[in-house]
C-alpha cells in the first residue's frame, strides 16, 4: 500500500513542478526553467521505473501514477494560479461619465493608466502585474458595472 501512496504523492509533485516549469520558462525565466526540469526529470525516470517494474501484475502501481498525474496537473495550476508571473495590458471601455471618479480610483490604487477617446466614451489601458488583475477588475465594476474589459497576457521589452 506504501508503494502506491509514494508513486501517487511522487506523481503530483512531478506533476505540479513541470506545470509551473511551463509557466516560468513562458515569462522568460530560463535558469529555473530548467533547474525544474532537471527535477522533473529525475522524478519521472525513478517513477517510471517504479511503475513498470511488473505492472501487468499490479496494475494499481498504474491508477496510483494516473490519479497523481490528475491531481499533480489541477495544483500546479492552482498554485501557478496564486503565483501569478506576468504582466496584463488591461483595455476599459467606459462611459464618459464615469472617467473621473474611475481614473481617480486608479490612481488612489497605484495603477498608471492612458484615457484613449472613443466615440462613446473612453477607453482606459492598464499595464499591471497579473497579480493586480483582480484589483483592476474590482475597480472598474464598482465605478461601471456595464463597462467592457479586455484583458490580455503580455510581454514587456
């Protein structure tokens, strides 16, 4: 029974780590990219080699990798979720009506912003830290409940 719970436990930390490699390597950070690989690597040789090793016979030695696999892979992305690496260009179309005391929001919360006009409104960009999306998000629904926000992944040069 120990054997199963090391694979499944072995599995999720494998697992987990090569989700974030992705998500590290991805925002330029290629040094730990790759230290995460190397562990990922150690681990998955040792696992594979622990699982095969008279698998037709003990096929739970095979549902133990594959439930460990499931749930490495949800906390990888959940703890990736909570880390947060990257950079969101935010674009905000609000009613002209609202600009002042949305812009005024921002600035209270530390945010740099541009006003673009639009012709029914404005429209505002954010370049923020993604860990700053759900700030910028709360802001702007409580300024404009009906205002579009786009927001998309970037990269910084």
């Amino acid at each position: 029974m120990l054997i199963y719970l090391g694979i499944f436990l072995f599995k999720i930390v494998e697992d987990a780590l090569a989700t974030l490699r992705l998500i590290v390597v991805s925002n330029g950070k290629k040094v730990l990219g790759a230290i995460l690989q190397f562990i990922c690597t150690v681990i998955w040789v040792i696992l594979s080699a622990t699982v095969l090793i008279n698998f037709m016979n003990d096929f739970g030695k095979v549902i133990a990798f594959s439930f460990g696999a499931l749930v490495g892979s949800y906390l990888g992305s959940f703890i990736e979720e909570k880390i947060a690496l990257g950079t969101n260009l935010f674009l905000i179309k609000i009613k002209e009506e609202n600009i002042s005391s949305f812009m005024s929001n921002l600035k209270r919360n530390n945010f740099t912003s541009y006003v673009i006009s639009a012709s029914d409104g404005c429209v505002v960009a954010i370049i923020c830290a993604r860990k700053l999306s759900k700030c910028v998000i709360n802001i702007t629904n409580s300024v404009d409940d009906s205002a579009l926000i786009i927001c998309e992944k970037i990269k910084l040069f």
